[in-house]
C-alpha cells in the first residue's frame, strides 16, 4: 500500500483506541454522583482568588452569596493586586445583596517562586483556617453557582468519601468562535484526563476544573496545598495530583448549573486563553511539542485530507480509511455539542477546530522562546516547571 494508506489506516487506529479504550472520553454523563444529605452540614470556607475582575462580579459573586447552605459558610475574596477596583465592588454587591458574609482581603505581591493566583489561594486559606471549615470551596470570580450548588458539592463529597469533588463549569458559548473553540477545548481535556478514571482510586489519572474545586480541609494539609503547587502557572491538574498522590480520592464531572460568566467573543481571546500556558502543558519540552504537533496531525487532521486525496486521486482504501476516521471523530464530538446546546453540523468541523489547537500550541512555543513565558492579566511566569490547568 502507499505511504497515504498506511497514514490514514493509522489514524483510523488511532480514532478506534480513542474510542474504546480512552475511558469513553466522549461521553457527557458524568454528573455529580448520587448523594444524600448528611445529618450535620459541615462548616465551609469559599475562598476567592481575584484579579481584575470588576466586569464579571456582578453576575458571579450574587450567586455565591445567595448560597442556600443549612450549615455554615462565608466568603473570602482575595483582591490579587486588581486595578480596576474589584475588592470594592465585592464589597459594595455583598452590601446590597445580603446572604453569606463577605470578607474581602489582599495578600499584598506573590514573593519569588509563587504565581499570584496560588498567593491569593494560599492567603484565602490561611484566613479560612481560623474558622475551622472541614471543607474549602475553592471557586473563580467568573462562575455562577445554582443556588443550591454548595450544599449539593458537600453532600456528593461526604456520600461518595471524596476528598476534592470538581466540576468544570459550563463555559459561555455565545460567539461563532466560542461555539467552535469552547465545546472542542472540553472534549480536548477530557481526552487528556477521561472523567471515569479520576474518580477510581486504582487509576493514576488526575486533574480538577479550577473554577469549582470542594476541598476538605485535612486533604488540603496533607497535599500541602498550595505551598506543593506554588510554582504551577495554572493550578487545577497540580492541585489534583497533588491530593490523589497524597492517598486522597478525587472526582471530577461536567456541571449542569455551574457557569462560568466570562466572555470570550473575539478568536484572538480565545487564543490568548490557550496559547498562554500550551506549551506549559508539554513542560518546556520541544520533543514533546513536536510529538504533540504529529499526534494532532495524525489524529485530526489526517480524516479529511485522506477522504478529499482519496477521492481526487481515486484510491478507494485511503478514501475508505480517512472518511471513516472522520466519522468516528464527527461521531464521538456530536455529545459535548449536545451538552453545550450546539447544532451537530458543527462535529464535522472539529478538524478545523484541532488544526487551530494546533497553532495555538506552536505560538505557545513561540513565546516561550522569546522569553515571554505564559501571562496573564499583567503577569509572565516563564518557569520550565509551570503546570498547566485552569486559571480564570
């Protein structure tokens, strides 16, 4: 067979493996699982990194302290060094809103070897700590929570035994580069880390959704969180193979009312979101990063240039071949579409979609090498140990 065949049955592997033996990956059903409520609801700490965030506050932080909680709970904001007054709006909404009290503190500048994310966390968790909580709601300031959202988090954590129950909250998918960049950077983390193998206590896989991570307190002391993490640019994977390396059990699933607010209407927000710590992800490292460009090519790009050569040069295997590897793609996306209330037509566009992907990730590069590191909101971290997750 030509070298084409041989690419496009590899790819058809390729999809067939995704498909079996990736711990279903592509399958939306994991929700927060069966709980009930506990005799005594345990005191909680929400604590709050926050950095600039003055647009979003106003629809995420009313619906923290509108929490519907039977025990109790309180909230602390960490103002992160912001410019745009956000401690004094968070102030001004918990004043006109009421609910769950409200203390709004900052932790001053990180000192060397420290994100500013991870300080204001640190710094949250220190005041909390007075308080004695037995669990830490460790949540952005872009997401909206259901009202009853805290308590059923501590009811599925104490049912199930888990010592960090995580939910990834929905993104907003509004514009045309949202609906084809938002749902694929899901599918794409789910691939990474398949829900249904976090939540196994035998299985090594672990990662968190930073924007809404339920903590127990005593899990936390143990991983020593987040001193253990302190270097990671984006915290979520970090924080949980820090808990599930200390022996703890960890559960990560799709939110059905848990949003984040945030919007990312233009391409170039999209790509500021991913490129930032892409390369991050690969650790620095440029074997990996051209394993990463291969592996995406072969994967995702192949299908249709298989299908489109085959066709044009009339070779009915690669044809055969390619055209079935995109049907299995198509068909393994069309779920997370359905999740985020999108058409399926957009499922044969996923190709498209992972060649962008592709892009971000060598730009990632790019600046790395220029020596500008991964930043975010006026600040570069260029560590080569950085660990990529989820900063919002």
């Amino acid at each position: 067979m030509s070298a084409i065949v041989w690419i496009a049955a590899g790819s058809l592997a390729a999809w067939l493996w995704l498909l079996f033996c990736q711990g279903f990956f592509w399958r939306t059903d994991i929700r927060l699982p069966a709980r009930t409520d506990p005799d005594d609801w345990p005191p909680v700490c929400v604590v709050v990194p926050a950095r600039d965030e003055a647009a979003v506050l106003p629809e995420s932080l009313p619906s923290l302290l509108a929490q519907d909680y039977p025990g109790r709970a309180e909230i602390f904001l960490i103002d992160d060094g912001s410019s745009d007054g956000t401690g004094e709006l968070a102030r001004e909404l918990a004043s006109r809103h009421g609910g769950l009290p409200l203390i709004v503190d900052s932790p001053g500048e990180p000192p060397a070897g420290w994100t500013g994310k991870l300080w204001a966390v640190r710094h949250g968790i220190g005041l909390a700590r007075a308080r004695g909580p037995e669990y830490l709601l460790l949540t952005d300031a872009d997401i909206a929570h259901a009202p009853d959202s805290l308590r059923e988090l501590v009811a599925a954590a104490r049912t199930g035994g888990f010592d960090a129950v995580s939910l990834m909250a929905r993104l907003r998918v509004e514009s045309l580069w949202e609906r084809l960049v938002v749902p694929a950077f899901v599918y794409f983390f789910a691939q990474l880390y398949p829900f249904r193998r976090i939540g196994k206590r035998s299985a090594r896989t672990a990662a968190a959704a930073g924007g809404c991570v339920l903590l127990r307190t005593d899990a936390a002391e143990r991983a020593r969180i987040p001193d253990a993490i302190r270097h990671a640019v984006i915290d979520d994977v970090a924080l949980a193979r820090a808990v599930k390396g200390g022996g703890g059990h960890i559960w990560l699933g799709l939110a059905e009312r848990v949003d984040s607010v945030r919007p990312y209407p233009r391409l170039h927000d999209l790509w500021r979101m991913v490129s930032r710590s892409a390369y991050a992800q690969l650790r620095h490292n440029p074997l990996l990063l051209v394993g990463t460009v291969l592996g995406l090519a072969l994967v995702y790009l192949v299908p249709p240039v298989a299908l489109f050569t085959g066709l044009a040069v009339g070779s009915t295997a690669t044809a055969v071949l390619g055209g079935l590897a995109w049907l299995v793609m198509t068909g393994t996306y069309v779920p997370m579409l359905r999740y985020y209330g999108q058409p399926v037509w957009l499922a044969p566009l996923l190709p498209f979609t992972a060649f962008l992907y592709l892009l971000m990730t060598v730009d990632s590069a790019v600046q790395h090498y220029r020596g500008r590191g991964a930043a975010w909101k006026g600040r570069t971290y260029a560590r080569p140990d950085a660990v990529v997750g989820d900063e919002s």
